[in-house]
C-alpha cells in the first residue's frame, strides 16, 4: 500500500517544493508555484508516466488530496468579510458570473467546444482561476488535458491583466475603492489580484483581496450545479439521487469558512492550516501535469484560448459598466 501510492506522492511533493522555489523569485508572485507545478509536470509526464509505480500515488494526489486542499481553502474566508464588502460588490459579481457562465455556454456552442473544456475555462474566469477549475473538475470527471489547458488559459489572461489594470485604472481615474472592486471582480487567480490591486495602491490592494475571496464563496453554489448537470448527463434516468449528485466536501469547505469567522481554532493554526491547502494545491496541479499528455492538449487548437480571451474581456468590461452604472467609479 505505502510503496503503490508512495512513489507519486513523494515526487509531488517534490516537484511543489521545486516550483514553489522557482515562484519565490518572482517579483509579486506574477507566475503562481502552482502555474510552474503544471508546467514542469507536463514537461516530465513523458518520463514520469513510463513507470507504472507513480500512477496510483499521482491519482490520489490530484483527486482526493485535491477536495482536502479546497476544504482548507475556506480558512481564508469569513463571513465578517462577505459583509464588510457590501451589497453592491455581490450586485457586481452577479452579473461578473452571469456573463462567464452565460456568455461561456454560448461561446463554447458557437466555437463547437466540448461542455466540460467551455465550462473549466468559464469557472477560471468567474470565480477564482486555477482554484475554481480544480474544484469543478472533480465534480465533472473532466479530463487532465483540459485542466490543464483551462488554467494555462487563465494564467495567461492573468498575467496580461496585472501588467494592464493599474495603466488602465489610472487612466480611467479610478478611485481606490473602485479600482480594487474592478480588480477584486475581474481579475482572476488571488496572486494575480494582489499583484495589480498593490501596484496601483496600497487601498485598493486591500480592498480588491477582500472582494476576490468573497467571489471564492461562488465555488459552493457552481460545484453543485455542475455536479448535478454531469449527473444528469450521464445518468439515462430522469432523476438522479441527492447522495450522487452532493459533493460533500463543499460542506466541509463551509464548516472551515465558521471555524475561522468564530475564532475557535487559533489564528496561528489556522495561517498554518492555509498555508498547508496552498501547498496541497501545488502538489495537485503538478500531479495533474504529470498525468497529461501535451500533445493531446494542443490538439484542442486555437478555440479554447479564444474562448478564454473572449470571456475574460467580457468580465473586466461587464464589471467596469455595471460599477458605472452604479457610479461607484
């Protein structure tokens, strides 16, 4: 049992400590240790996936250690910070999510994608980047090739937008607070945000943090939708069970999200707690890069990276419009 699963989750291990490395040197964490986990193990999947003693171990790591780091994922949040927001940042998410969802389904039709490729890179660009696509992947049975190519997507959108948004929001003379809630709104993997909302100010960086981690609330409400819709599909029935459609790990996820608004874990355990679902999810997407072929990847063409262009451009001009609107300018 230890040596069958020893082996993959050893090498992950390995290879999250490398990229997050490597991360480490990069001014403002502009590319994400979990952005070079993938990338390196793509690059080694040729080799790694030669030797049949990894499989198991780098199945588990990028299954069940993945729900385990998405649960521990919700010690970054509180319900004190969802309110401190205010209704009219969940106003603009409303119409943020619409528009990634909406506007995906209809855009994954018209390129002729397939429902679950459309539906990762619409949750990246919605939610919470590679986070968002994670969760939902394992819900939807989605394929380590369109993981994968739905987060280098993202982080690719990503980096465009933390060099782009404080030249924009300056020349669009943004305020503080609605430069972060643009940029909390917008802009999609948390690194990526803290990157742009500091580069423009101190204010707006700490504001857009806030936004951004209540949008991680969304992942609750989209993991079971999509659970239920991949039931569906793949059931003939007309009905499908409650216990095969419920993901129960988003429960746990919201049990983490009290424990750490009502204080009864102490903040040092709780930072170390956080500090262990980043590292988790390093470790998750480079297994997932080890397990997928990048031929296959590429083989999708062109039309994924459109989509993904097209809907990330929709949300930063829907977010800015609806805030106009709302002149919270």
């Amino acid at each position: 049992m230890l040596f069958e699963y020893g082996y993959g989750i050893g090498l992950s291990i390995l290879l999250a400590l490398f990229a997050m490395f490597i991360s480490s040197f990069i001014p403002y964490h502009l590319v994400s240790a979990s952005v070079f986990a993938l990338l390196i193990g793509m690059w080694l999947q040729p080799v790694v996936m030669q030797h049949v003693w990894f499989k198991k171990g780098l199945g588990f790591v990028s299954k069940q250690l993945l729900r385990f780091s998405i649960i521990l994922m919700g010690l970054n949040l509180t319900f004190s910070q969802v309110l401190k927001v205010g209704g009219y940042s969940l106003f603009v998410m409303l119409f943020t999510l619409f528009t990634a969802f909406g506007g995906g389904f209809i855009l994954g039709k018209m390129l002729g994608l397939p429902w679950k490729l459309s539906s990762l890179i619409s949750a990246g660009t919605g939610i919470c980047g590679g986070s968002a696509i994670l969760a939902i992947s394992g819900v939807i049975d989605a394929e380590n090739k369109d993981v994968a190519y739905a987060i280098s997507a993202t982080f690719l959108f990503d980096v465009f937008m933390v060099l782009a948004f404080p030249l924009l929001g300056r020349a669009l003379h943004l305020s503080d607070l609605g430069y972060g809630l643009w940029t909390g709104t917008a802009v999609n993997d948390t690194s990526s945000v803290v990157a742009a909302g500091y580069a423009f100010s101190d204010a707006a960086g700490a504001y857009s943090v806030i936004v951004k981690l209540t949008r991680t609330l969304a992942i609750i409400p989209t993991v079971l939708v999509f659970s239920y819709i991949n039931a569906r599909k793949q059931s003939e029935k007309k009905r499908v069970a409650g216990h095969q459609v419920f993901p129960y790990f988003i429960l746990l996820f919201l049990v983490m999200v009290g424990i750490r608004s009502t204080n009864l874990v102490a903040e040092s355990i709780t930072m170390q707690l956080s500090e262990l679902s980043k590292f988790l999810m390093v470790m998750s997407l480079g297994s997932i890069g080890m397990r997928t072929n990048f031929r296959q990847m590429v083989s999708s063409g062109f039309k994924p990276m459109l989509h993904g262009f097209l809907i990330s451009l929709s949300v930063v001009v829907v977010s800015y419009l609806v805030q106009l609107m709302l002149h919270q300018i």
